[in-house]
C-alpha cells in the first residue's frame, strides 16, 4: 500500500488535505487490514487441525509432515502478523490525521492542528516500519508527535480501559484462569458495559 510514499510524496501538504481524502485512505487501510486478519485466522484454524491430526497420528513419517506443515503455517503466520501490525498502525495514523483536520477545520484557518512536520512523518515512518514498536506503543509516540493525547476524544484514542478489560480477559483464558468461553464472554460484555454506564 506504500502509505507514507503516499502521504509524504502528494504535492499537497498534510495540513492541505481534505478529510475526505484521508478517509478513503483509512477505509483502505481498514479493509487491507480485516484482509489480512482473515488470513492470520485461517492460519490459526489449519494449525489446529494439523496439530490435532499429528497428536492421533502414529506414524512418524507422517507426523514428520504434519509438523513441516505446522512450521511452514506458522512461519507464514508471523510473516503476516508483521503486515498486520504495519497496517494496524498505519491506520492509527491516517485516523488521527483525519481527527486532527477535522478538529482544525471545526477551530477554523488559523488554528495549527493538523499541521506536521517532515521530520515527524520521517519519525512516524521509521516507527511504522520497525517490528520492535508494537501497536500500543506506536499509539502513544503517535499521540505525543501529534500533541493530541489531553485534547483527544477518549473514544478516539486507542484502546480505552473497556477495551483493556476484554484483553485481559483472553489473556485469562490463555492462561488457563478462565475455561468457559460463555462464562468469559458475559464477564468481558458485563465490564464494557459497566465501563461504559460509568464514562456516561
């Protein structure tokens, strides 16, 4: 999708664009991003099976195949769970910018959201790429760049603490705290809903 060629090399600035502009480019990003999610989730299944397949299977040279099979699935998992995290955080990026103009567009000409400079987007851009920089940790150098972390809309910002609460809930289930998946999908709806009660 080559965002940043795309957002650096236009002759418009950042602060020039329309909102319409940035919002065809998340809706792509966004539908880029559920392609690859799909994928990864495929993946997961067939790992399952071949998993599955291999624990009945006493054959060994069977069992030899299904384990290659199992690695070449998981390596192909990592290697789009990378794309998926680039995507994830290129639509942060493109949806805090379209936030940033509509706030500008809003405040009027005169007010400085929106604007960026070069040297931020060649930051963002080496943050994007670098697998180390998780998505989270995207957000929140993304929000300092921007200088929108106080004015921000806490709806917009990310992950919100309901959203944090369902999280640590898988990781209860992974874990192994949790087994039900109906116990813990009635928790996690019952914390965003009380999360949500309390907000309002």
């Amino acid at each position: 999708m080559a965002f940043f060629e795309w957002l650096t090399k236009r002759k418009k600035s950042v602060s020039q664009m329309t909102r319409a502009e940035l919002r065809r480019q998340e809706l792509l990003l966004e539908k880029d991003r559920t392609q690859l999610l799909k994928k990864v989730q495929k993946l997961a299944n067939e790992k399952q099976q071949l998993f599955d397949r291999g624990a009945q299977e006493k054959t060994p040279e069977v069992r030899r195949i299904l384990a290659q099979e199992f690695e070449l699935r998981t390596t192909e998992q990592l290697m789009l769970g990378r794309q998926l995290n680039i995507r994830s955080k290129e639509a942060m990026t493109v949806s805090r910018l379209r936030m940033l103009r509509e706030n500008a567009d809003r405040a009027g000409n005169s007010s400085k959201l929106g604007l960026i400079s070069a040297g931020d987007m060649l930051r963002l851009g080496k943050m994007i790429e670098s697998d180390s920089v998780r998505a989270e940790l995207y957000q929140e150098r993304l929000d300092d760049i921007l200088a929108i972390g106080s004015g921000a809309d806490e709806s917009d910002a990310g992950l919100s603490a309901a959203g944090q609460g369902v999280m640590d809930i898988w990781g209860k289930m992974d874990a192994g705290v949790i087994t039900d998946s109906t116990e813990a999908f009635e928790e996690a709806d019952r914390g965003v809903r009380d999360k949500r009660a309390a907000a309002e």
